[in-house]
C-alpha cells in the first residue's frame, strides 16, 4: 500500500514539473505573450475535446501568470481567443 502511495505522488509530481516547465518555457520565449499562448493551447485542447491536454495548458497559464510579472492577462482578450479557437473547430 506504501508503494502504491509513493508511486502516484511520483507520478503527480512528474505532472507538475511537466507544465512548470511548460510555463518557464512560453515565458522564457514570449514574457509579454506566454499567458495568452498557453489560454489559447487551452482553449484548443477543449474545443478539439481533449480534456487531458486542457487541463495542463489551463495549469500552464496559472503557472504563467504566478512566475511572470511582465505577462499580459486581460480577460476579454482571453474571451476572445476562447471563441476564436471555439470558432474555427466547427
């Protein structure tokens, strides 16, 4: 039972290194635009119905916006990257 345990703390772990380093990633390229390149990987992961992939991109943008100061967030641009991407997957 204690390595069942260990095995899936692990296992979470490995998925949290993965979308910060996703995070340092987009912001390390684009400080200004990274916030809004992972909301909008999001938003086309949800539009194409990969929940797995939205989940991580939507912790990518939490991520982005915790580490970089500099990083663009307004929320109507974000509506509108949501309802882009929900638009040309029709």
């Amino acid at each position: 039972m204690i390595e069942l345990l260990r095995q899936w703390i692990e296992h979470r772990r490995a998925i949290r290194r993965r979308w910060q380093e996703d995070a340092r990633r987009l912001a390390g390229a684009d400080p200004i635009n990274a916030y809004y390149e992972a909301q909008r990987r999001a938003s086309r992961s949800r539009a194409q119905g990969n929940a797995g992939d939205y989940w991580h991109w939507a912790k990518v943008a939490s991520e982005v916006a915790r580490i970089e100061p500099r990083a663009a967030m307004d929320f109507e641009v974000v509506k509108a990257i949501a309802d882009q991407e929900t638009a040309s997957r029709r």
